[in-house]
C-alpha cells in the first residue's frame, strides 16, 4: 500500500470565538466533575456539520480546493444558542436557537462532498440538529437522567459570528484543528 493510500479521518464543524467556547467548556468541565463525563473534553466547543469520514491521502488537495471554493461564496453567519437539549440516554448539548441558518448551509456543503462521502452518510446525513455537544456517550444512563433533570430548564443564551468552516483531523489520539476554511462573500 502507498503513502497515498492512507486514508484519515476527519470531520468538519463550526466553532463559536475562543471566549465563548472556554465558556462552554467551563460548562464541559461541570460534566465531567459532577457525572464522570469526561469525553466532551477532548475537542473544542463546536457544531459538526459533516460527521467523520475517511479521506485518502491523494484526495486531500481536491477537498482543500471544494472547501476553499464552497466557503469563498459565503459571507459569515449569525448563530445563535439557547438552552439544553438531549439525545436520550447519553447526549446533552445546548441547542441552536436558529438552525434555519446552518441548514441550507449544511445541505449544500453535503452536496459539495458528495463525491468524498461515504454513501450511507449520504442517505442518512441529511437530518440534522445542530447542537454543541457537552456530555456524551461517557454519560452513564443513571447519570444522564441526573443531569437532564438539572439543565432541562436551565438557561443558556448566546450569539456569535461564524468566520469560516474547520476541518478537524484524527491523529490517532486525538482530533486536531487542521484548518479553517474562510468565508470570503463571493457571488453568494
């Protein structure tokens, strides 16, 4: 097998500005202190708009220049949070509070990615509720329970711009930022 060949995994996502996203990771750590869910931890606040998927080696430049392209006809994006939502039993997160935004977004991104993704993500990836995730499926069931009778009715309100689309990267270990793709308003 070639160098070329290697395939990664990757995922791409929005992420709110760095004062905000400590803010939801202050709220990331109240998990992990009160209900052993540590796993959220691991990445940065953010919103996945395409789930991971495999890329091989020799296709990475031609994703960059789509990436590049698709996010050079947009201009940044408002988006709000407000409050907590769920996934029963292991997921909480804070919902968006206006993916009317991020849908026709995210619709034509995946149409831009047809040809990189793989086809159940296809078939399947076209629901979508965003949602930036604070507990996961290191929330034990009991737990979950717990913690949704805790944040079912607390508040949580926020707004910010977004800038650009980025593009995470699996080393192995952990995921890392690889890039953030700007939105430049071209013909939009």
């Amino acid at each position: 097998m070639s160098t070329k060949d290697i395939s990664s995994l990757i995922f791409l996502a929005l992420l709110p500005p760095e004062s905000l996203g400590e803010e939801i990771k202050e709220l990331k750590q109240e998990f992990s202190d009160k209900y052993n869910s540590k796993r959220a931890l691991r990445l940065p606040a953010h919103i996945t708009l395409v789930p991971p998927f495999r890329l091989t080696e020799n296709r990475s430049d031609e994703l960059f220049m789509i990436l590049e392209d698709f996010c050079g006809r947009f201009s940044e994006m408002e988006v709000s949070l407000k409050d907590f939502g769920a996934f029963p039993p292991r997921v909480i997160f804070i919902e968006v509070g206006n993916p009317e935004v991020l849908r026709p977004f995210r619709d034509q991104l995946f149409t831009s990615l047809e040809n990189f993704l793989p086809v159940e993500q296809l078939k399947t990836g076209r629901s979508f509720r965003p949602h930036i995730t604070l507990a996961t499926r290191d929330l034990s069931r009991r737990d979950f329970y717990l913690a949704w009778e805790e944040f079912k009715d607390r508040s949580f309100d926020a707004l910010f711009s977004v800038e650009g689309l980025t593009l995470f990267k699996h080393n192995g270990k952990i995921w890392d930022n690889i890039t953030e793709f700007k939105f430049q308003n071209r013909e939009r």
